[in-house]
C-alpha cells in the first residue's frame, strides 16, 4: 500500500540519524549493488536533460557523491559563463563529491545546504534545480517549494527518484523482491547498518506514483510538469517549470 499522504516517504531526518555519514564511503558500491548498477544508465540520463537545457547556474541538490554533476561534466566541459553548485547537508558526502569532481573543479562549487531551507541561495538565481533520489529522503513539499523559490521564473525543476511499475502485479514483485533482498545485501555492505536499507525500502515503498508526484509539483506551482518512465518504471525523471510570470 502507498501512503501518500507522507511527505518524506522514507520518514529520514537528518538531525535524528546521520546514516550518510557513517555509509558515505560505502554509497557508490551500495547504489551498485542495490540497483544491480543501473542507476548509472538513470544518472545519465538526468545529466543528458540538464545538458540539453540552457542554463548559467545550476544547482544540484542532495548530490551525495557528485554523481548527476560529474557525469554532466564529463560529457562537456562547462562553458565560462556556467557555474555548478554542488550541495549535500552531509559533510561526508560533500567531501568525496569533491575527490570525485577535483579533475574539473572550475565554476563549481561545493556548500553544505539543506534541501528544506535553502538559505545560502537568493530567490529567482538559479536556472536549473536538479535532484536526483534525494527527494524521497526529504519533505518533498519543503523541498519543492524551495526549489521553486530559488529558480528564475522559466527555470527548470528535474528530480530522478523513486516510481510505480505502471502493471501492480510486477510492481508488487519488485517491491517483494526489495524487501526480500535488500535486508541481505545491505547488511553484508554496510557490515550490519540496518538504516541505509531500511529508509531506501520504506522510501521507494511509499514515495507516490510518477502521476501523483506530478500532481504534487502544479501543485507547488510549476508549470509544463512531463515525465518519463526508466527500467519499467521503477524510477522516473519529472522535468517541470517555473512560469515567466511567477
Ligand atoms: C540517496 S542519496 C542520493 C545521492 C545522489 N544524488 C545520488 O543520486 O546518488 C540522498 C542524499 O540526500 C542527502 N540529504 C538527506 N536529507 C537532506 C536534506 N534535508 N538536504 C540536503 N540533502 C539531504 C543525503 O545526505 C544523501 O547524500
């Protein structure tokens, strides 16, 4: 069953349990084992969309370990107009982003942020928000209206996360097959971290269906909300706009 009535699925707070502290080291082989390595084709594919937009300043929110930037910067090279903020509220994550992003480091930029309160960032500065699996570990609504706080009116909202296989019944064996394996692998990995699985199950379990969550987006106030389907929907891409006029 979905509940959709909680607005951080994997019910995660940063103050009570600092999981992406003691697992950041680990974070790049867990997304590998969890997702059998397909989460690099997801990645791609929002780093692709955020290429494809013009954009001066880019924020990428949740970044963990860089990735959605660093494969962005490996397909090309920034031009000296743009600038990248990379952003986690874990210091620990912040700083292997950082390891990994050293070969390209110019325009960007690394800050500790909070997705609920960004208060390092004027409002209307940004041309681009990304997110990537950070909004199921979030209040999606106070992250949401962040990013739409922060974006210039005609800029882009693009969150990767977590989404329902359109068939209930192979939805329902993914999600089986998470709980069944997950508990397993994740232990091994995180060496008995029982809180790295549990959020990510809970997460992907209650987060709402691709066509809720763009009902959740117009209701923030974005404008022209699409989405696509990726591996049969077990995540999705949303790209939405801020209207001119807001
Ligand atoms: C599942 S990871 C996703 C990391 C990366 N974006 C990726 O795609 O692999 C979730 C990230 O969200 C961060 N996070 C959790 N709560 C946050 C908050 N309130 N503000 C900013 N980042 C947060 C965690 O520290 C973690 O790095």
């Amino acid at each position: 069953m979905r509940h959709q009535k909680l607005k951080n699925a994997a019910e995660f707070e940063n103050t009570r349990d600092d999981v992406f502290e003691r697992i950041a080291s680990r974070y790049d082989l867990l997304c590998d084992l969890f997702s059998l390595g397909i989460h690099r084709i997801w990645k791609r594919r929002v780093s692709d969309l955020v290429s494809e937009e013009p954009w001066d300043n880019l924020l990428d929110v949740a970044s963990g370990t860089g990735d959605i930037v660093l494969k962005l910067l490996q397909k090309k090279k920034l031009l000296s107009n743009q600038k990248v903020i990379v952003s986690d509220i874990c210091r620990k994550m912040l700083s292997i982003a950082e390891r990994k992003i050293d070969d390209y480091r110019e325009n960007i930029r690394f800050e500790r942020i909070n997705a609920h309160s960004i208060n390092e960032i004027d409002s209307s500065s940004i041309d681009v928000y990304s997110i990537s699996l950070g909004l199921k570990i979030c209040d999606r609504e106070k992250a949401m209206q962040e990013a739409f706080r922060v974006l210039k009116p005609g800029g882009r909202f693009v969150s990767l996360e977590a989404s329902n296989i359109p068939f209930n019944w192979l939805h329902n064996l993914y999600l089986f097959y998470m709980a069944l394996c997950m508990p397993f692998i994740g232990w091994v990995a995180t060496g008995g971290d029982s809180s790295a699985y549990k959020y990510l199950l809970h997460g992907v379990r209650d987060f709402p269906s691709a066509e809720d969550l763009k009902t959740e987006i117009e209701s923030i106030g974005f404008e022209k909300v699409k989405y696509e389907r990726l591996s049969l929907g077990i995540v999705a891409i949303h790209i939405a706009v801020k209207p001119e006029c807001a």
